[in-house]
C-alpha cells in the first residue's frame, strides 16, 4: 500500500453537504465548511452549486454550475440566470463536438484505407 499523501483527504477542507430541491427546475447543494472535529467551520464561506438536466434527442445532459450568494434564497435567486449560462455552454460544446465529429467523416473512394476507391485488393475484376 503507497504511503503517499497525495491522495490523502485534508482533514481542514471538510465541508458538510446539503441538497435543496423544487422537484421542478432541479436541485441545489449547500456545502457548509467544518474543522476536523466536524463543527462548523465559520472562518470558511459556505458554497451553492446548483444542478439540473437538460433533454437533447441524445438523452439527458447534466449540468453543474457555482451560485452566488451566502443563503439557500439567495442560490435560489441566482439559479435561472446560471442555469441559463450553462445551458448556453453546454450548446456551444455540443455544436463544437459535432463540427468535430462531422469533420471526421471518411468518405467512400478517399484516402487510402480500403472502401470503394478500387486499386489492388479491391475486389473488382478487370
């Protein structure tokens, strides 16, 4: 077993989790800092980070993205307008990934690796 540390956890970046929903639009996490011991840590901000699902003819994207604000209305506040930005993220990689995959299409008779293009080996006879 490897002695080394650094995959160790840090016992002085704890945080205590916990999830906000409106069974609606998706579901906030409250992550409150602890010490070691595992009380509240109050040197420490508390962090929102939101998440919710958009449907694409794929499937289910997830996305996850940081709220602002230092109480659970104020994430809730905040959550439509990152919700909004990281939908429009998530489209542009998605339109990245397509051009990229589109752009790896081989085409019949190109290139050298075999297919319809003919040449010794392609099954056609003469």
């Amino acid at each position: 077993m490897s002695t080394d540390t650094e995959n160790a956890m840090d016992p002085n970046g704890l945080f205590r989790e916990e999830n906000y929903t409106d069974q609606k639009m998706g579901a906030i996490r409250k992550l409150i800092p602890v010490c070691a011991d595992g009380s509240d840590d109050t040197d420490r901000p508390v962090n929102f980070f939101g998440s919710a699902q958009v449907m694409t003819p794929m499937g289910a994207i997830p996305l996850n993205f940081a709220l602002e604000g230092t109480t659970i209305g104020e994430a809730a506040e905040d959550f439509a307008d990152k919700a909004a930005i990281a939908m429009e993220e998530a489209a542009k990689e998605l339109e990245r990934m397509r051009r990229e995959q589109a752009s790896q299409i081989v085409v019949p008779g190109q290139g050298g690796q075999g297919g319809m293009g003919g040449g010794s080996g392609s099954g056609i006879i003469t």
